[in-house]
C-alpha cells in the first residue's frame, strides 16, 4: 500500500506548449482516432490489446481503469495534447513490474505525426520530475522489446538523463499467450 496517496495531477506546460492532462474517458474519441492512423504502433504500445476483440469496448475499459486507478494513486496516466487540444499520446506509471522491488513501470505511446519531435522525452522528464518531487524512493521500470530500436535508444537517453541503468540479462514478459524477452531498465528516484 503507498502512503502519501496522490491523485494523478495535471503537469506544468512542456517545452513547445504541450499539455499533460490526467487521462479520462473523455478522451476515448481522440484515442480511438489515433489508434485508426496506426493500429500497429497502438498495438506495440499497448501490447495486452487483442486483435479478436471490439477495440473500442478495449479502450474505453482501459481509460476507465486508468482514470479510477489514478485517483487511487495505483497508477498515473497523462494524455499529451497541443495548443489546439490535438491529442498527441499517452504517458504513464503503470502497476505491471517486472521486478520484485519496483513502484511504476514508465510507458508512452506517441502518435506517428508527432514522434522525433522531443514530445515523449519532455513528457517522460515532466512525469519523473513529478515522481521525484513527491520526496520518497521509487524505482520505475522501463521494459522494451529488443527489436524496438527507437524504444531501446529512447530509453537508454532516459537512463543518461536519470542516471539509469540497464538490466543485463533479458527478461520474459508474456504478452498473448507468448513469452517474450524485453530488455529493463530502471530509474531510481529520487536521483543520486
């Protein structure tokens, strides 16, 4: 059981005015546009979803998951807007670890048009920076797919910034019925 319970908070403006909001099923019809642009990148991002099932019910359970969980300080979860309210993606600290002695697991899923843009990176800092203020110890897991370049890159920066480090050994996550090996890496808060 967390002490301190937070609710997940909207965070301050990111370089180039994008906004984190707590996730809401409000959002669902954004959501479900950029899931339509590309399902696949979707899918990498949110791997549990399942091909044979309505995405729509998928979705909307899972924002209402994230919405109760986060005010229940289970789980943060942000959707990334612009200036003109143009949903961007997703960030989060999601509760399915890895390890036996980590708090959060750190997830994002950017929309195509707007990845390489530093978008993820700002957001992934700003979440941090919140974990981090909230003066106590967490350890938040990042796990990628090894064929994941980009991920493996972006998670590696992570790692510099936040003086984090790579587990060596690969880590088998099931996913569909299906172990597969994901590389980890972890984020000790607050920052030695």
């Amino acid at each position: 059981m967390r002490d301190c319970m937070s609710q997940t908070p909207t965070l301050p403006e990111l370089e180039g005015g994008y906004s984190l909001r707590p996730v809401s099923k409000a959002i669902l019809p954004m959501v479900l546009d950029a899931y339509s642009e590309d399902p696949e990148s979707a899918k990498a991002a949110l791997p549990w979803l399942k091909n044979n099932e309505d995405i729509t019910r998928q979705l909307a359970d899972m924002l209402h998951d994230l919405e109760h969980l986060s005010n229940v300080d289970r789980v943060h979860f942000w959707s990334i807007h612009n200036q003109e309210n143009t949903f961007i993606g997703l960030i989060g600290l999601g509760d399915e670890m890895q390890l036996v002695h980590s708090h959060y697991n750190l997830g994002y899923w950017v929309r195509k048009e707007f990845r390489n843009q530093g978008i993820a990176s700002n957001a992934v800092d700003a979440v941090l920076f919140w974990l981090e203020s909230r003066g106590r110890v967490f350890r938040v897991e990042i796990t990628v797919h090894p064929r994941n370049a980009a991920g493996l890159v972006t998670a590696e920066r992570i790692c510099q910034r936040w003086n984090g480090q790579v587990i060596d050994e690969f880590i088998g996550i099931e996913l569909n019925g299906q172990t597969v090996p994901h590389r980890i890496h972890i984020v000790d808060l607050p920052r030695m």
